[in-house]
C-alpha cells in the first residue's frame, strides 16, 4: 500500500481493497467493544487505538493479513495456545484475510493490552506520590 496520511480510520478503511475492508471493519468492532472507553485515532499511519496511559492496539491491512500490534510478552504468555500457528514476530501478530476473524480472541488481546496500559500508568503515576508525601513529612 502506498503510503498516505489518513485523516481517521474511516478514510483508513475506505482506501482498503473492499474484501480486506469488510474484514477490517469486524476487527474494528471488536476492539471498539472490548475497550469502548479508547480514544480511535490514526498512529503511525494505521488504526490505534488510546487511553489515558498510552496506546492500546494498533492495526493494519496488508495485501494478504491484516496484523494487531503490539504483542507484548503478556500478551503473547497469556493466549499462547490461541495463537499457535499464526505468523508472529517481535510486537506483531499477523492474521490471514482469508480466514474468519477471530472476534473473541482480538477482543481479549485488546482488554488484556488496555488493562497493561492502564497498570504501566499507575505505576508511573505512584512514585510520584511517594516523593510528595516523603517531602510532606
């Protein structure tokens, strides 16, 4: 695909070849209603998808597979067994845009990313808290 600055993930869309477009859209839908509470927005030129705490999901269509990123190592411990046999590599996990959309999975990949975003926030945000209360004492 050639490279172009989409505006939002409907103009993301509606560039995409129609069959990888209907496939998009369910993996859209999916982590539209795992996370509802993230920001859609277009990162890097694809689909992502942000809380307070950073990015949750990204995704993408290619010419055949369309990818989640990122796979994070929890990610990837956590569904192992589910994603036996797809093409992974560092950070990205690759689906064939000829098989059915795995719906259920993508949803928990996007709640379980949405819930490390959310830990790696917190966890920023407590030293913090700490050191003020140290110099209150």
């Amino acid at each position: 695909m050639a490279k172009t600055a989409f505006a939002s993930v409907d103009r993301y869309l509606a560039a995409q070849p129609p069959a990888a477009r209907a496939v998009l859209e369910r993996v859209r839908a999916a982590i539209r209603k795992a996370v509802p509470s993230a920001e859609e927005c277009i990162s890097y030129q694809i689909p992502a998808y942000k809380l307070p705490g950073g990015t949750v999901i990204h995704f993408a269509g290619w010419k055949a597979h369309y990818a989640l990123y990122p796979a994070s190592a929890l990610v990837v411990a956590t569904f192992g067994d589910e994603l036996t046999g797809r093409d992974m590599s560092k950070g990205t996990i690759r689906f064939p845009l000829d098989e059915k959309v795995p719906v259920g999975l993508i949803g928990r990949i996007a709640k379980l990313r949405a819930k490390e975003v959310e830990a790696r926030a917190a966890a920023k945000k407590a030293p913090a808290k700490r050191a003020v209360a140290r110099r209150t004492r």
